[in-house]
C-alpha cells in the first residue's frame, strides 16, 4: 500500500465535512464550480511556467487572459466571483489589477454619466485597465505623487479638459501590473490643478493606448520595467506623460465636481473612499491563507512519501551507510555505538523537527483562511450602512483590514518559504511548484501599503483607544467591537503568571490562550502609550517626529493586535464548529492550540515572542518548557492526520502544479518527467559546447577553427 494510501485510510473524520468547515458555503460552490470549468481547458495547465523565457511567459499570461475571460462570458460568471476563478489560472497576470482595482474604482469614484460609459466594457473586458498611482520615487506616500493634471478651460470647445503631464523622470509611473503591453487604459492618480491652485491626487480614466491598434498614443512612453525575483507573468510598467490632453470628465466625479469654468467642490461624503480601500485590501488579504495552505499541501505529501533514515541512527553515522563507502575508523567505531536497524527508511513527516516546521503553518493557513471570512463577513454587513451614509464602523472596518493586509500577506509568504525549505534539495526547483507560488505572494505583502506603512496606521488608532480609556476614562467604543480587549485591560493591576502546576491545563484552555494574547498585546499598547508621552514631554509637540520616535514600537503593537485578531476568528469559527459539526471541531482544536502555542513561543519569527509574554506577565521565565512539551503533544495529536488534513483544502493538482506535492505521491517518476520539457534537453550536445566550452577541453581547436573560418 502506498504512504499517501495508508494515511489517508487512518483519517478520523469525514475529509469533506473539512472542506466545507475550511470555506464558506458560498466559497466552496465558487472552487467547485470553477474548477470543473478550468480543468476542462488543457491550456490553463501552467507546468509550462517551469521553463518558459520570460517573453513566453507573458505571451501565456495573455493567453490565459484570453482563456479566462472566454469562461466568464460563456458561463456568464458574476464580477464577485471572478477572484476565486483567477486563482485556477496558476500564476496573477494582468486582469487581477483590472479586476481588484480598476474595476471596483469605477463602480465606487465614477458617477452614474461615467459608469455608463466605461464601467459595462470593463465589467465586460471590453476596455482593459490597471491602477497608475505609483511613481518612481513615491509609492506610499500618496500625498507626494508628482504627475500633474493642470485645467484648461479653453480645451475641447470650450467644455474645458486638462493637461496630463509627467514633470520628471521621477515623476514617472512605475509598477502598475499591467501597464507596460496589457492594458489599454488606466485609473490615473494625478494632482489636480486649477488656476494654480493644487487640490492633491484624484483619479483620472485615461486612456494609454489606441482602441483598436494597441498602440501607445502620442505623448504616452510605456515600457516593462524587467524581470523580477517573481511575478514574471505580469507586465509590470513605466509611463511618462509628455502634455497629453484629456476631457474634463475624465476626471471621477462622484465625490468631487470641476464645472466648464474650472470650479472645484466637493461632493457626498469622501469617507466612501476609505470604503474602496478596505475592500482593496480585504480582497489582497484574502487569498493568503489558500497561498500557504498550497505549500502546506505540497511541504506535508512530500514528507509523507519522502523517505530518509532509518530512525535509529538518526543520532550517529546516519550520513555513512553507504556500501560503497571504504572502512576507516571512524565509521568503525560508529557502528560499535550504534546497531544496525531492521527498520526500511522513516517517512520523513515521522521527524519530530519536520513536523515542528510544518505543522505550525497548517494551523496558521486556518487562521488566515477564517480572519478573512470572518472579515469578509463583517465587510458585506457594513457596505450597507456605508452606502447608506452611515460610516460610524468604518474606522473599526479601516484597522481590520489594514492589519490583516499587514500581517496576513508577510506570514503566508514567510511561511511558504517554510515549507519550501521542508521540501529538502528538491525544493529549489521550480517544478517543486513552491517557488515560483511564493514569488506571486511576495508581491502581496508590498502593494497597497506594506507592514511599515500600515503598521503606522494601525498603531495610531491602537494609541487611540488607549487615550480614550486612560484620558477619557471611556469603557468602550461601539463602533469598534473588535478593540474592547483595549479597553476591559486594568494596567494599575498586572497579573500574575499562573504557577508551575496550573500551567499545563492552562495551556489548553481555549480561552486562556486567547486572553494570553490580548494580554500580551495591551502590554505593548500601553507600554508604546506611557513612552510616547515621555517623548511629548521631551519635546513639547506632537508632530511627525514624534510619532516616528515610536513607530517600531507600532510595529511591534501590529503584529500582536494581528495576532489577536487571528485567534479571535479562529476561536469564532471553532465554536461554530463544535455546536454545527463537534467531529471537525475536534480535528482542528489542536491546530488552534498549536497556533496560539506558536505565537506564544516564536511568534512565526515574526513580532516578539516568549519574551513578550514573560514581561507582560502572562507567563513566567520558567513556562518555556511546559509550552514546548505541549507543542510536542500537539504534533503528535496532529500527526496521523496532517495528509488528510491539507487535503481537505481540496486544492487540485494543477492549482498545486508540483512534482512533489501531487495527490499520487509518485513524485520521482513527476520529477524525471518534467526533465523532458526542459529547453536545454532537446539536443544531446549543448550549443554552448560548440562555442565555447569545447575549447577548454580542446584548447588547440581554437586555432585550427579560427584558421579554417579565413579560408
């Protein structure tokens, strides 16, 4: 029987009632459904993305694009849907800017006049578009961007337009995903100006290339910016903007008004901006969990079919059973410590230290998965109230989806390249199918505001939720559920660690781990607080340098508040799970346990850690050894179910698209194969031997060629 057989065979629950508790109802139809259409078309399968030069590659990219929206026309598949059909593509190309970011800015900043015209053909991919904001030299600072829209009242018979111009090269735009060969328009962020007065950035529909030759228009340069570490299926670009004119209308006008005369007012409430941003970030967030969950299917098959060691040498002379090896004495005197095994080779998944990598980043692509349906949750409630004007809950919606954008994409790409490394030698390649899925997440954790910069964000609203209670001597904001913790914490009376015999049962309480990280968290928020203050003293201001004298600590404030939003969905979802399906509730306690355990340890080598929790006295110094004998129980709890586990994240194999992580296990026989495939096996003898290398070897043919190439 196979090892992918006999562990499957040792599941204790139903692998389906998994998958649909993993997804939402509403999720799992989408994949489903999906899936079926995209394993249908043999031109999706992305194997190819193994070998291909870059110019191929994108030449594929587009011909999935084409794939991708010929399924959406034929099946009619609503726009909300279209995110989780672009995860079957294999790689992000160019429509996932034109779906994530062009399209929802239409429907939020144009009004109704705009939207009919342009909002139908997008929707429709009729016109195809990405979103120009960042520059050579400004990306975050939104503020400082530098291309210009200067109004002309004179321009088009007298309706008035304006004046787009890139005033310096370092005003150019500079890696909107889709610009440089895709798409044929774009939302343009430019400074608004009239009458030499400057109104800041706005968003622009312009035009960049002409309708039916694909042709760049006058004044317009665009190019590729080059190759990346990942992400080369994209287009990433470069515009300069040479004095090109365009209608007063193109300016979005939902929120703000320019009439024939050059009259600037505002319009409606600008808060509904903020809306598309946290639906920006929402939807970036969103797919972390499904990334690392990938790797984590690929990291735990692999393992379970690999096979190293016999386990009872792994102390001494593992590395000198080789037969071929001559006798010497040392490996003579190793083989007097240790006796010879009858035992064939351990799967490597049975290593304790493999685990310990692994099975932590199961637990945490669970807590990705569910803060984002939990988030998503919380986000359609309140889209209603937004739209309705109503927008007391959208600083609470602004904090959760700035540090789920923050946290969540850095530690699903840290924790794929875990699970890269796991994969041993193999996993360098490309056909291990992890690398070049991590090069697609890395992106993720920068675009739309990295953890630097949103951490600064995240922190200020934290700093204010402590002022309010220790100033204001509020007990609560109604708007902002979600930081009550903040304000429930007494820092005039600390706690004490739990004793030594209390520890152990402590450790699998449920609620005691969640309230050892809000606990642990309000000891940063309050502790950055009391220093802030100290810095105001110092200084006697409150300026951008005063906040800069604690942003690391509002880094560190994110990561913890990040990690108690994580357990919170987590614990949420478990106690749906227990009164809806109490088997699986049984299944992914432990990965809950080992989340929270890790955090409370390593914190996934990412925002403190052990240290943390000894000093705001949740637990003590001598804790780290009853968390780690916990952690190791917990492996041992997971262990006979960790293939059964992942594969009920039902994510296929072409999704997958690795030698080592299919669902078969036959991965040597998957790696010999992709060896066929490779461009540089089509001859026997290598071009490259023909011009050079031979003359190393036969360095007197140097002369003898040259001479025969004069006759």
């Amino acid at each position: 029987m196979s090892d992918l057989r006999r562990e499957r065979r040792a599941a204790t629950f139903d692998v389906w009632d998994l998958t649909k508790a993993i997804y939402s109802e509403e999720e799992l139809e989408f994949i489903e459904r999906h899936a079926k259409i995209t394993m249908q078309e043999p031109r999706l399968q992305a194997d190819d993305l193994w070998w291909v030069d870059r110019t191929t590659r994108y030449t594929r990219a587009c011909e999935r694009g084409e794939l991708f929206v010929k399924i959406v026309r034929e099946n009619k598949i609503p726009f909300e849907e279209r995110t989780w059909l672009s995860l079957m593509l294999g790689e992000d190309l160019f429509l996932l800017l034109h779906n994530v970011m062009f399209t929802p800015t239409l429907m939020n900043q144009a009004d109704d006049e705009q939207q009919k015209w342009w909002l139908e053909k997008a929707m429709n991919y009729e016109i195809i578009g990405t979103y120009a904001q960042t520059e050579l030299t400004h990306g975050s600072n939104v503020r400082g961007l530098k291309t210009t829209a200067t109004f002309d009242e004179t321009l088009f018979d007298g309706d008035g337009g304006w004046r787009v111009h890139t005033p310096s090269l370092e005003a150019a735009k500079w890696w909107p995903g889709g610009l440089a060969k895709s798409s044929n328009c774009v939302i343009l962020m430019a400074r608004v100006v009239i009458k030499g007065k400057d109104y800041g950035p706005h968003p622009f529909f312009f035009q960049v290339r002409n309708w039916e030759t694909h042709e760049s228009l006058p004044g317009i340069e665009l190019r590729d910016i080059g190759q990346k570490i990942g992400y080369n299926g994209m287009d990433n670009g470069f515009m300069r903007i040479t004095d090109v004119k365009i209608p007063r209308r193109h300016l979005l006008m939902r929120f703000v008004s320019v009439d024939k005369e050059g009259n600037y007012k505002k319009i409606g409430d600008e808060k509904m901006l903020f809306s598309t941003m946290t639906y920006t970030r929402l939807m970036i967030s969103s797919s972390s969990g499904f990334k690392l969950a990938s790797a984590c299917t690929t990291a735990v098959r692999y393992s379970a079919v690999r096979r190293q060691f016999q386990m009872q040498r792994t102390g001494f002379g593992s590395d000198m059973e080789s037969p071929e090896m001559p006798n010497s004495e040392v490996k003579s005197q190793l083989d007097n410590i240790i006796k010879p095994s009858k035992r064939t080779e351990a799967q490597v998944l049975d290593y304790v230290s493999q685990q310990y990598l692994i099975f932590p980043q199961m637990a945490l692509a669970l807590a990705l998965q569910w803060s984002a349906f939990g988030a998503k949750q919380i986000y359609n409630e309140k889209i209603v109230e937004f739209r309705a004007g109503q927008f007391g809950f959208l600083a609470e919606m602004h904090v959760l989806t700035a540090v789920l954008k923050a946290v969540n994409t850095v530690l699903a790409a840290d924790g794929m390249e875990q699970c890269r490394k796991c994969l041993g030698g193999h996993g360098f390649l490309n056909s291990a199918g992890v690398g070049p899925q991590i090069g697609s997440a890395l992106p993720m954790a920068t675009y739309e505001g990295d953890f630097v910069v949103l951490s600064i964000q995240v922190g200020q609203q934290l700093l204010n939720a402590v002022s309010a209670k220790m100033m204001k001597g509020k007990k609560g904001n109604p708007n902002m559920p979600l930081l009550q913790y903040i304000y429930d914490f007494d820092p005039a009376n600390p706690r004490k660690p739990p004793s030594k015999s209390e520890l152990p049962e402590l450790l699998k309480d449920h609620e005691f781990l969640l309230d050892a990280m809000k606990y642990r968290a309000n000891f940063l928020h309050f502790t950055t607080a009391q220093t802030l203050q100290e810095v105001i003293q110092v200084s006697g201001k409150m300026d951008a340098s005063t906040l800069d004298a604690v942003k690391i600590e509002l880094m560190q404030m994110t990561w913890a508040h990040g990690y108690v939003m994580l357990a919170h969905f987590f614990l949420d979802r478990m106690k749906n799970l227990k009164e809806t399906s109490p088997e699986i509730a049984k299944v992914v306690s432990p990965l809950y346990e080992l989340f929270c355990l890790t955090v409370m340890d390593t914190s996934y080598d990412k925002g403190g850690g052990f240290g943390d929790f000894v000093a705001a006295g949740v637990v003590a110094p001598t804790a780290k050894g009853a968390i780690m004998k916990r952690t190791k129980e917990l492996l041992a709890i997971i262990r006979p179910q960790a293939v059964p586990i992942m594969d009920a994240w039902n994510i296929p194999d072409f999704i997958l698209n690795s030698c080592l992580g299919r669902y078969d296990g036959q991965y040597v026989e998957s790696l010999y194969e992709s060896t066929k495939f490779e461009p540089l096996n089509k001859t026997d003898v290598a071009e490259g031997y023909y011009k050079h290398l031979q003359y190393i070897l036969h360095p007197e043919r140097k002369a003898k060629d040259a001479a025969n190439s004069k006759l």
